[in-house]
C-alpha cells in the first residue's frame, strides 16, 4: 500500500502544482476557521464568541467549496460556478452585518467589539480573495477589491463610527484583500502556464517522433521511387516480348533481378543509417533535451575511440534511458557516466523522482526494443532501484581487442 511520499512521487509536475494549489487555498479556509475563529472565541467569551466561531467557519467552509470549484472552472472540468460565487459574496455580507450586530448589542465590551471587528475585516478579505479566483477578467478583480474595501468604509458611517477608524478599516480590507485577489489570479495563471509547458513538450516529442517518419519516408522514396519505376517498366517490357516470343525477354527479367537486388542492398543501407545512432550526438542531445525539461544533467567521459557498432548501440541505450527520464519519473537531476575499463565500455545513467508505482515497470517495452535492435551485440544491460527514489541503467559493451577488425558482436540484454 502506497503512503503519502509515493502517492506524490506517483503525480506528475503539473498535477503536483495544481494538488499545492488547491491545498493552499484550503489552508486559506483553515486559517479563518481555525485560527482566525478560534482567536474570536477567546476575545468574545463563550456566548458571543461560539456565535461568531459558527460564522467564521461556515464562511471558511463556504470559501474552501468555492475555491474547489473555482479551480475545476479553471482547468475545464466544470462551468463557471456564478451561482456559488453570488452566495459567497452573500454570505460574506450576511457574515460582516452579523458581527457588527453583536458588537452594537454589547458596546461596552471590549472584547466583543474587538473580535465582531476582526470578524467584519477578516471575512471581507477571504471572501473577496476567494471570490477573484473565479473571475478572469482583471478589471473585474480590482472592482471586487475596491468595492468590498468601500463598503467596509461606508458601512461605518452609520454607526458613529470615527472616520479615522473607518479610513483604517478600508485600507485594511483593501490590502488584505488585495494580496489574497493577487494571489489568486497569480496562482491561477501559474498552474495553467505549468499545463500549457507539459502539453507543449508533448507536442514537441510529437512533432519530433512525425518529422523523423518524414526524414525516413523521404529517404525510402528517394531510394526505392526510381528503382521500383525501373522494375515496373522492365517488367511490362519482358511480359510484351515473352508474349511475342522474343529472346529479349529473358535479358529483361535478368535486368529486374538485378534492380531487385541492388534495391534490397540500398534499403538495408538505409535502414542501418537509420537504426545507428552516434553517441556523442546522443549525449549531447540529451543533456539538451533534459534541460530543456528542467532537469540537471550531468554527462561524464568521451566516446572518442570507441568502434562505431560500440557508440551505436550505447547511442541507443542513452535515447531509451533520456526518454524513460521524461516519461516515467519527475527527476530534478540526472547523471549520465561512460568509460572504458578491462576491455569494456560501460555506460551508466542514473536518475532520481522515480515513482514508487512504477519502479517495476520502467524497463517495460524499451528493453525489448533495445534487446531487438542490439541482438547481435555481446553486451549486458542491466536496469533497477538504485537507492530510495533512484533508478540506474547500467550498459556494458566488450572491445574488440586492438589490431583486429572492428566486427559488429553481440548483445544480450538483461532487465
């Protein structure tokens, strides 16, 4: 059973922005409930005070609902809620007339008047920094703020109140409400500026994954378009003499053999190109690529000298390792070691952000591609935990010894 640490390693980046953000603002309704109410209760006494609690916190209450559903609004899940919205403000006013209300009831006591005050202030602010996190037009934003602080203002003018007192209460509401409004519209715009990256980079590999088919259609049509053009009129040419009994016809079918042939050699020449893969430019592309992704990589060792077949199937194996890094973890560092030692050139790549659920299947279908397109190499893969949260891919290539022809061996890859 996965704990609160692999429930959170299991989440991606922009789900764990958007999980803070929503817990922030339910801090907000802890705050005013819990704090906030219970620092009301101990000024007010038990009677005044448990009447302005209850308030407290089914305003909290109130604010923590709207603000959940403010932020589905926000990613799409839902509609706009405007009639939750309008209770909120409701109940915002309903709250703040209460408190004054009881500190009218009793004006001798200190206390009382000191706690309906924070109370009158304190539901003000939350609920117009709540309310702003359902509104996306700005100028809607600052109208909620500057109407809630005025009103605050104006509703003390009936009561006697001294205008400094009512001055300070409206720059109060002001500012309070202000930075909770600001914070909203931040938060708001932060957490759609996270998804919007993601599905970008998504789009980007897409992209990338589409060209490559490009590039490999191309050079196919480039190789196979004239040759199979040739055969097809050879063939036609042999069939028409065949068919009027001419000796030619034999030369023509000798010379579509021939095509056939050379095609075959020029499409395995173009898939060997397309299967290789240079270990420098690997590295090198994705140290860029993990980057990019905000991932610290780090690359270690050179692949000067090392035989072509050897950096092609270590190219491949540091592709599928950048490309389990992106997919299958949220890592914040990266580390990519290559060196040669007794013979071997042994590749490392080790990552950290491994999620707990998917530690048994990182390997997956990416080593068996590898095992597919590496089978003729003598080599061993070996991939796993490596640590709390770690993950290595480890990749060992003989040499051949010195002197002698640099044939292509084999691998055999072990998850």
């Amino acid at each position: 059973m996965r704990g609160p640490v692999g429930w959170w390693r299991g989440k991606s980046t922009p789900a764990k922005v958007e999980t803070y953000t929503r817990w922030s603002f339910h801090s907000f309704a802890v705050v005013e409930g819990g704090v906030f109410g219970l620092s009301v209760l101990r000024q007010a006494g038990p009677w005044p005070g448990t009447w302005l609690l209850l308030m407290v916190c089914g305003h909290a209450l109130t604010c923590a609902v709207t603000a959940a559903r403010a932020l589905d609004w926000t990613r799409g899940r839902r509609p706009q809620p405007v009639r939750l919205l309008w209770t909120l403000a409701g109940a915002t006013a309903v709250v703040a007339v209460a408190a004054v209300g009881i500190a009218e009831r009793d004006p001798g006591n200190d206390g009382v008047v000191t706690a309906a005050g924070m109370v009158f202030g304190g539901v003000l602010i939350f609920g117009a920094g709540t309310i702003a996190l359902g509104v996306r037009d700005r100028r809607r934003v600052v109208a909620i703020v500057v109407g809630f602080a005025v009103g605050a203002g104006l509703y003390a003018f009936p009561l006697a109140v001294p205008g400094l007192t009512a001055l300070s209460t409206t720059v109060m509401v002001l500012s309070g409400a202000g930075f909770l409004a600001f914070t909203s519209v931040f938060s708001v715009w932060l957490l759609n500026a996270v998804y919007e990256l993601d599905e970008a980079r998504e789009t980007r590999t897409r992209l990338a994954v589409a060209e490559e088919r490009l590039r490999f259609g191309r050079d196919l049509h480039d190789v196979m378009g004239r040759n199979l053009a040739v055969i097809a009129l050879k063939a036609e040419l042999a069939v028409q003499l065949g068919r009027r009994g001419r000796p030619e016809a034999v030369e023509q079918m000798i010379e579509v053999q021939r095509l056939a042939q050379e095609s075959q050699r020029e499409l395995r020449a173009v898939v060997r190109g397309y299967r290789e893969a240079d270990l420098a430019a690997e590295l090198a592309g994705a140290q860029g690529v993990l980057a990019a992704a905000g991932i610290d990589c780090a690359v270690t060792g050179s692949p000067a000298g090392l035989p072509a077949p050897v950096q092609s199937a270590l190219g491949w194996v540091v592709r599928e390792a950048a490309t389990n890094v992106l997919r299958h973890g949220d890592a914040r560092r990266c580390a990519v070691s290559l060196r040669v030692a007794d013979g071997r050139a042994e590749l490392s790549v080790e990552n950290d952000g491994v999620r707990e659920a998917s530690d048994g299947d990182r390997p997956g279908s990416g080593l068996a591609g590898l095992r597919e397109r590496l089978s003729e190499l003598d080599g061993t893969l070996r991939a796993g935990p490596a640590g709390r949260g770690r993950f290595r891919l480890t990749a060992e290539v003989p040499l051949p010894p010195a002197g002698t022809a640099a044939t292509r061996p084999t691998i055999e890859v072990t998850a």
